[in-house]
C-alpha cells in the first residue's frame, strides 16, 4: 500500500480533496478521511477488499457487523 497515492481507503478522495488522517496496519501504511473514519472504528469489515485483512477486525464493542 506504500505505492498508492494518499487518498482515503473508502471514497479514495485524495488531500486537496479532504483531510486525511493516517494510520498504520499490518505494517502498511493507509489513509482515511475524518467522514469514512467511523467505518474504520465501528464496522471494518466494510473496508474488506480495499484494507487487506479488514474482514477479519471486529468494530468497537457494541456494534454489529454488517
């Protein structure tokens, strides 16, 4: 993921588009826009095929997967 340009992970919006916050997994580095964030805390599974081995994070507690 190091080769790809700074865009957020989920709506691929890039840094003149939107803030983008950065983030660390699996030793990769990613980005995510403070509107797809969220999505990174409660639902991860989301980022499945866009964030390799999303499907298997759990959300925070409480909250389902969908």
């Amino acid at each position: 993921m190091n080769d790809r340009h700074r865009t957020c992970i989920y709506c691929e919006q890039d840094s003149s588009q939107v803030p983008l916050i950065r983030f660390v997994f699996k030793e990769e580095e990613a980005w995510i826009c403070p509107q797809h964030l969220p999505i990174l805390i409660h639902k991860p599974a989301k980022l499945a095929g866009k964030l390799p081995g999303a499907e298997d994070l759990s959300g925070a507690a409480g909250h389902d997967q969908e």
